[in-house]
C-alpha cells in the first residue's frame, strides 16, 4: 500500500517510475492500487493508463510490447519483478522504489542503478518489509550499506542441473573419458542415467546424444521442476488464449481451482487445472480479494553428508526428500488484508530430493521449557520462521528460495528437530551455507527477535507468509530461550 501511494505521488509529479517487488503477485497488486489512486482525479486518469506490470512468465510478445513502451517513454510508471533488474535498456528512468530488500546487496545496488543514468540525479528508495530480514538491516543499516557485493552459489554437481550440461555438451561433441575430470565426480551417475533413459548412447569408447532436436531449447534456465504449465483464459464467447507459462514448481499452489490469479492489472479465478495436459483454464472476474493457498509440507531424512557439535547440540547437513501438498487457500480482502473466507481442496503431493540442514533439540529440553511457561512447539515454530527469514543474510537467496519444518519429534530422529532446506531440486548450495554460519545465523536469530518490540511475535520477527499453519502455534519468548539453549548460554533448567 505504501509503495502504491509513493508510486501514485511520483508520476503524478512527472517523475518517471519504477517498483521493485520480489513476488509476481505484489507487482500486480501494486498497479492495481496506484491506478486507483491516480484515476480517482479525472485529470490523472490518463496517467493511470501510462502504468504498466512487467514480470515473467508473460509471454514474449507481450514483454517485448512493455520494453518497448518504457523505452520510448509511452510509459511513465513500471511494477516488475527482478525481470527487469538487468540485461533489458530500460530507458530514462527518475525514480526507483524497492518494496523490501531484494535479497541480496548486488541486487538492491542493480536496482537502484535503474534510475539516474548519466548525469542524471535519481532517487531510489527502499521500503523495508515487515520480515525479519528487513527489520534486521532496518535497525542494522551499516550491515546493508557496508556489506560487499555476495558470492554467487551454485552446486555444478547437482545431477538435475549437470544432466541437462551434459545433454547439451554430448550434442555439440560427443563425450569421452577426458570429459570425465571437466564435469566432476557426479559424472558416472548422471551418464548412466541419461544413457538408461535413452537420451545418450554410446559409440565406441564415446557418448553421442541420441535425439533429433535441439537439446538447449528444452533447458529451462530459470527452474528444474519439469515441463512448465500453461494459463489459458476463457472469454464469454468460448474463445481462449495463452495469458502466461508458469514453471512446474510452483504451479500448484498458483493455478489451483478456486485460484484468483493477476494478470496485467486484470483478475482471473482459475476454474479448472487439467494437471494431465498441464494447462490451467481461466475466467476473468471482478472481485475485491485475493487468494493465499496453504501448503503442508515433511521432510524425510535421507542421509547426512556432515555433522559437527555446535553449541548444545549437533547440526547436520545432507540429503533430503521434501513432500508439499495444497490443502486450501485462504481469501484476503483487498487494501484491508482481512481475511474473508477459507476453502478445502485436493491435489496430487509432489516430492523432490534437495539438501537441508537440521539440528536435534535435545527431547528433554521440552518439559524444562514448559515448567518455564514455554509453549515448546510454538517456540521451534517461531524458531524456524525467523531462521528461514535471517538465512539470506549469509546466503545468496530469497527467502522463497528456502522452506522448512519443526516438529516436537521427528520420525526419522525420535526428537525435537529443527529443518531448513533448499527449495529447488538437488539443492544450489543454500544449505550448506547454512551449516557453515550456523553460529552466527543463531546469533542473528537471537538478536532479531528479542529486538522486536511485538508482545507475541509480528511479521517482523516469527511469523511467515508462507505458513502452511496460519503461523500457529508460535510462541515469542519461548523462541528466544530456545536460540540461547542451543547458542550455550543457558543449560535449560526450569
């Protein structure tokens, strides 16, 4: 809403605008409210009409018609994603407003950049969000401004990454066992995989790709999850058309039935998902609300690759198997953010192997926190929230690039234990960044939350927008005592 008001203010004053929003669904939100804002004067309604939303998973031809609006300057204000954060002349811009650090200092230094080329002045504005992150460089300003630039992680041996490598190397040169010390360890594995399902075959002592087609063009360079999904929109008369392609992984919790989905300012409500012909069928609708889908997540232990002693307790990194599944959404009003109603639904589970880091709590620990009046079970949720929240602070990701889970005793560990995982197939490295900061991450856990001045826990220290459990139960001060137990600095007696 904050960000809606200030974009308004600027166009209104001729100052040529662009916001910056981490989530597809906040851009469209935002045009939304600052055309509302600007059309409530008739002399300003044209402005309104100047705005406009740019993001992926809008097809080519409309982010081209977008481009080239901004940069002929037909259009005075933009809504984007990171989409538009690089790579893409964008013009002469005055102004640049970030709703919430974007992740990471490289990205918030890109953005800023956007505005003031030249020998132009630009303003560039950075309004913190209400997670713990944020709140965190808010009250630790010299932690953002006297940060360097962060190192880029990727993890070269994850097989859904290096099989695609491998598919597009065998097509421009077949393989041989020199290819063997270029590509890693992970090499063997993912050969006879890609052999196993016909994509290599070998001749002699090499490896050719066995297909027709043009291997790099099935790559999806933004996602692992598989084939995408299509959003088509339905018109009164019947008639249909592509509105957007949306990557597998998040698919469902985007394009459930019941689903109201922003597209270019415009509201749909997805009426049908066809998950066999991976299409999404849509109506355009008028309604004063958006949808939140509530996902249940678990997470199986499959093996550890490190452990070591950390404080109170040990700290694991390793191989998981993580399964989600939509149960519902929840409906929020517009403007107000109430919610209005909640609904049940049924779609397939899907599970994907990734790494994690996790770390037991010791089982007695639970009857000495609640002699304390600790509700135990909130105090690992509110934990494990404001872990995710903090963990891009040493790692380059966003916070929707990481999930987790706690639980009060964990099947594969009989105790108390507490998760955060990469939320992409095989893993990119977040984890174990984690598991290298462990300390530290802690630390910053411990200082954030008994910072913030909530009586029972905000937004801004242990509650999370991507809570599968309405953020209950949580429990504050149980958190805290929770982070100095296992930091060493308490021995846990009532």
């Amino acid at each position: 809403m904050e960000a809606a008001e200030l974009m308004a203010s600027l166009v209104r004053a001729g100052w040529r605008t662009i916001v910056f929003t981490r989530a597809r669904k906040v851009a469209e939100l935002i045009l939304i409210y600052a055309r509302r804002r600007l059309a409530t004067h008739t002399s300003e309604s044209d402005v309104a009409d100047r705005l406009a939303v740019y993001r992926a998973g809008y097809l080519p031809e409309h982010r081209r018609e977008i481009e080239r609006r901004l940069f002929s300057g037909e259009l005075v204000g933009v809504t984007a994603t990171n989409a538009l954060e690089l790579g893409i002349d964008v013009g002469t811009l005055d102004a640049v407003v970030m709703v919430g650090f974007p992740g990471t200092v490289a990205s918030m230094w890109q953005q800023a950049g956007r505005a003031g080329r030249g020998t132009r002045e630009g303003l560039a504005v950075l309004i913190g969000q209400e997670n713990p992150l944020d709140q965190y460089l808010m009250r630790h300003p010299d932690t953002l401004f006297g940060r360097p630039v962060e190192q880029a992680r990727i993890d070269p041996q994850n097989p859904y990454v290096l099989g695609d490598h491998l598919m597009c190397a065998a097509y421009e040169h077949p393989l041989d066992e020199a290819d063997r010390d270029y590509f890693g360890p992970a090499f063997d594995g993912v050969v006879s995989t890609l052999l196993a399902q016909g994509v290599l075959e070998t001749r002699g002592a090499r490896l050719i790709y066995a297909r027709r087609d043009y291997p790099a063009q099935r790559v999806n360079i933004r996602s692992v999850g598989g084939a995408p999904y299509l959003l088509c929109a339905r018109d009164e008369r019947g008639n249909s058309q592509v509105l957007e392609i949306i990557e597998a992984e998040t698919a469902f919790e985007r394009l459930h039935p019941g689903a109201i989905y922003l597209h270019q300012g415009e509201t749909y409500w997805i009426e049908m998902l066809d998950i066999e012909r991976r299409t999404a069928w849509a109506v355009p609708v008028d309604v004063e609300y958006y949808t939140q889908p509530r996902i249940v997540t678990d997470v199986h232990l499959v093996r550890p690759w490190s452990s070591r002693t950390v404080g109170s307790t040990t700290a694991c990194v390793g191989e998981v198997v993580v399964t989600q599944q939509v149960i519902g959404y929840r409906r929020v009003r517009h403007g107000s953010e109430d919610m209005i109603g909640e609904e049940w639904i049924e779609l397939p589970a899907t599970r994907f192997p990734t790494v994690g880091v996790w770390w037991d709590v010791p089982a007695g620990w639970a009857a000495r926190l609640r002699k304390r009046g600790v509700h135990f079970e909130g105090a690992l949720h509110a934990f494990e929230h404001a872990a995710i929240g903090l963990l891009p602070l040493f790692a380059m990701c966003d916070r929707w690039d990481i999930g987790g889970v706690s639980t009060a005793l964990h099947p594969d560990t009989g105790t108390p234990l507490i998760c955060v995982y990469d939320g992409h197939q095989g893993g990119v490295g977040i984890a174990e960044r984690g598991f290298e900061m462990v300390e530290q991450w802690w630390q910053a856990v411990c200082d954030l939350v008994q910072a913030c001045r909530c009586e029972d826990g905000c937004p801004a220290c242990v509650q999370s927008p991507k809570c599968g459990n309405q953020n209950m139960p949580l429990d504050k001060a149980g958190a805290i005592m929770l982070a100095k137990l296992l930091l060493g600095r308490e021995t846990g007696g009532p």
